[in-house]
C-alpha cells in the first residue's frame, strides 16, 4: 500500500512539472510570463479540461489521497519563493525620481485597494470562504486588487529596454516599495480570519509580537560587527546553504504557529538575513534555491488550484464579474498609477507606461489569491474570477508596452539624466 501511494505521490508530481513546463515553454514563444503557462496547467490538468473527458482522466492522475502530499510539496515552493524575494527587498539606488516614485507608491496602492475592498462588499453574499468573514474577505479583495508583481514586471522593463529609464525605474522603484504593504496586507486579512475563535486573537497578538522580536534580535546580532565578522567566513561558502533553510524553515513553522501563513514568515526570514558583505553568498544561496523553487516546487504550488475549480461550470454572471474586476484593477492601478505620474511632471509617455506596468499582476497576485483560497477567506467562485483577471492583466502588459513604445512621437528609451 505504502508503495502504490508513493508511486502515485510521484507520478502526480511528475505529471505536473512536465505539464507546467511545457505550458511554460509555451507561453514564452507568445512572449508572455511562464507563470501564466504554469496556472494555466493546472486549469487544463483539473476539471476544466481533463475532468470533462470520458473516464475523468483528472480525479485518476490526481486522486484526493495524493492531494495533502501535493499541498506539502507546494507549501516549501512558495515558502522558498517568497524568502527570496525578502532577501533582496530593498532600493537599489537612489532615485533622481523621488517626487514621482513616492506618488506613485501611494496612490496605485490606496485607491484600488479602496476601489478593492468596495468591490469586496458588492461581493460578499456568494464570495465569502469557509472560514472567512466580511471585513477580511472584503480587504482581502482589495489586497488583491492592489498587487503588482515585482518578478514579473523586472523581467518586462529589462525586455522592453526600461531598466535606465524613468518610466522603468518609477514603476521598479513603487513596485519595490509596495511590497512590504502588500505581505502586510495579507497578514492583516488572515489575521482578521482568525479573531473570532476562542482565544485565537491573544495568540496571534502575543506569538506574532514574540516571532518579530526573535528575528529583530537575530537580525540585529548578524548585523553585529563581531557577529558579522564571525558568520562572514560561513556565508562565503557553500556551507551557508543549510543553515539559511533551516532558518526560513522554522521561522516559517513558527509562523503558521502563531496562526499566520507561512509565507509572512519566510519574508521575514528574507528581510532578517544580512546584506551586506554577503553579496556572493546571496547569490550562491540564489543560484542553488531558485531553479528548484521555479521549475520544480512553486509550479506544484501554482497548479494545485486549478486541479479542484471548474472554470467551465462558470456563470454568465461569473464573466460579467471578470469584466467588473479587470476594469477596476485597470482603472484603480494603471490610470490611477498614470495619473500619479503626470502630477508628478513626468512626460505623458512615460506616465503611460508606469500605468501599463503598474497594472502587471503575475506570480505575486497568484500566490496572494492562493493563500487566501487555501485560508478559506473567498469562495472557489471568486478565486476563479480574481484569477482571470490577474491572468487578463498581466497578458497585457507586455503587448500595451510594445504598442505604446512603437506610436511613441520621441524615442521612449531616454536615459536617466543624473544632473536632473
């Protein structure tokens, strides 16, 4: 029995990576992220596509006792991605943008964060989770409907020849400066989920208050110069390796302890570890981690929702909701970005540009909309409709740039004047 489980266990895993790959694959010929070709994997390994042919070819390559083991898998790819991404959480450089970069930041996360969470109460009645409630679904939509994805939109600007210009380091540099806002956001919405059972809300206060000063304080003591000084040696080597995992590990344990998800704590374990003087140990710690987080665990993590929702069984008043949530994700965070641009002098092409790249949503929105689902906060319906239209979002992005490039009347690619 033990065998046959395994075997499934590791046939469901293989299936999944082939498929998310190739979907992947795939989406880069059509010049999209392949983050868009992994979801839509899941899609077509779960109901949506395989479920609806004779026999349910999906229910017999993913049978519901091989799930849990698929959830293990997921869980450590998105635990590795989001530490990652909190280890290298920070500016760069300083910006000769400053006025357009702050402006920017705060109105593209307020106002569809507003416009979010009104959308939240127009879709309370039928969007609620298992275990959510009113006032965290509905700041959870506008926690969702405020998110641009710092992955995807780095890869976009290098893509479009943006990383020296003002439109691409606004919208890097807000993009940069939104993300603690919106991991915030979302231990916020979690966090709310919980306060109604029986002494949840003391445990989360106290354990949460107790994790941040346990990583202040390490963070503080490999900051240290003696401490630095004596890690220094470790951190140079391979052999830092291990002990980072570990750390990311428990502290993500020890988040999911306290009644948090553990991606708040693998960002925090990102944020704690040091930067400086560690550069080459970061990007030894990278080139080990990230490959197999990318191509191997995260894809497991991104396809699980689609094996349990049925896209096709969607109401027409479903696709109305999908036409209601991209609107207002275009309005509230590219016109809103747009305008935030223009007050802020720059040119109207540029200030096009950041609304358009502001707007791209990717990896970071689906792994937000997947702990909330995992979380119980919305209902199968409105993850559905939310993951259409991030996925609209994104698959535009990188058309709408080259367009806007192309009808530009001066060439869009100015370099940074650093005397300005």
């Amino acid at each position: 029995m033990s065998s046959t489980f395994d075997a499934r266990v590791l046939l469901s895993i293989a299936v999944v990576i082939l498929a998310a790959r190739l979907c992947g694959m795939l989406a880069e010929r059509l010049r999209q992220p392949p983050v868009i070709g992994e979801v839509v994997a899941g899609i077509l390994l779960g109901p949506t596509l395989l479920g609806a042919l004779p026999g349910d070819l999906s229910a017999t390559l993913f049978p519901e006792e091989v799930k849990p083991a698929l959830v293990a898998v997921g869980t450590l790819g998105v635990v590795f991605y989001v530490f990652l991404v909190g280890l290298d959480l920070h500016i760069s450089h300083a910006s000769v943008q400053q006025r357009a970069i702050v402006s920017v930041t705060v109105a593209s996360f307020a106002v569809p964060f507003l416009l979010g969470t009104g959308l939240g109460v127009v879709l309370h009645d039928d969007g609620v989770g298992a275990h959510g409630e009113a006032l965290s679904f509905a700041l959870f939509v506008g926690t969702a409907m405020s998110v641009t994805a710092l992955p995807v939109l780095a890869r976009i600007i290098e893509e479009c020849r943006l990383v020296r210009h003002r439109s691409g380091e606004v919208a890097m540099s807000s993009a940069v400066l939104q993300e603690p806002l919106i991991w915030f956001a979302l231990a916020l919405c979690l966090f709310l989920s919980r306060a109604d059972e029986s002494g949840a809300l003391a445990r989360t206060l106290l354990g949460t208050t107790a994790l941040a000063a346990g990583l202040f304080a390490i963070a503080w003591m490999l900051r240290h110069p003696r401490t630095r000084l004596a890690t220094s040696g470790v951190l140079s080597r391979g052999s830092g390796l291990t002990p980072a995992l570990g750390f990311v590990c428990a502290t993500s344990a020890a988040s999911a302890a306290v009644g948090i998800h553990p991606v708040i704590g693998a960002l925090a374990a990102g944020v704690a570890l040091p930067r400086q003087r560690t550069h080459a140990w970061r990007e030894t710690l990278r080139g080990h981690v990230d490959p197999m987080t990318r191509y191997v665990l995260l894809p497991v993590f991104l396809v699980l929702p689609g094996l349990s929702i049925d896209l096709g069984s969607l109401p027409l008043a479903g696709a109305w909701q999908v036409v209601l949530v991209f609107a207002i994700a275009c309005v509230g965070k590219g016109a809103t970005s747009y305008a935030a641009a223009r007050w802020s002098r720059m040119e109207r092409t540029d200030a096009l540009l950041v609304g358009v790249l502001m707007n791209t949503r990717g990896l970071v929105e689906l792994v937000v909309l997947n702990v909330g689902f995992a979380a119980g906060l919305i209902s199968e319906r409105v993850f559905a409709v939310l993951l259409l239209a991030a996925l609209l979002t994104t698959t535009a992005t990188g058309p709408l740039v080259e367009r806007i490039q192309q009808r530009a009347p001066s060439p869009v690619e100015r370099e940074l004047v650093a005397s300005e």
